[in-house]
C-alpha cells in the first residue's frame, strides 16, 4: 500500500454488496482502503462490470481494476470474467509507473 501512496494512488474497492456486508468482509480481511458499497450497481454499471448471474446465480461485478486520474478519465483498465483472476498489486504499479503516475503533480 506504501508504493500506492508513494505514487498518489488512492486505492478504493467497489462491490455489489450491501453496506453492512462490505462492511463486515471490510474488518474480517483487515482492509486498509475503502471498500465502498453498490448493490445498486450505479459505478459498476457504467464502468460495464456487471457479472449477470455470476456467483452463485446472482448479479455480481466483473473483477477490475483501473486508474483513474483526477480528471475521472480511465487511464488503464484490467478486466476479466473469472473472479478468481485478478491484477496483482505490482502489475497495476508497473502499469502506473509507465503511464508516469508518480511524476505527475
């Protein structure tokens, strides 16, 4: 998370499950960043991250990652359909080192 920082990269997480729920999953893995609920999927689905029927027969998000600069443009994006894939922490700060995130103001 030091290497996120030390780049200005604020991490947040987003999920289709109520508050109370992302808040317990939240405290049980000892997040560190926010993890903010959408069960009404109005980020997901606009970024086109809707699982329809995925887990267990229910709606869920596509696994994701992006950065966003502070303009709200996506400036990368990693999406897959299995949930069990996902970016890991150095691939999305390689990502950010060669779109020059730590260099900007």
């Amino acid at each position: 998370m030091s290497e996120f920082g030390k780049r200005g990269i604020q991490v947040v997480a987003v999920s289709v499950d109520p508050v109370e729920v992302s808040r317990t999953l939240a405290a049980k893995t000892g997040l560190t960043f926010p993890l903010l609920a959408d069960p009404e999927m109005k980020a997901i689905g606009p970024y086109d991250l809707l699982h329809i029927r995925g887990h267990e027969g229910t709606d869920i998000a596509r696994p994701a990652e992006f950065l966003i600069d502070r303009t709200g443009k996506v400036r990368w994006v990693n999406l897959t359909d299995d949930v069990r894939v996902r970016a890991t922490g150095q691939q999305v700060l390689k990502a950010a080192d060669r779109l020059g995130w730590g260099t900007q103001p």
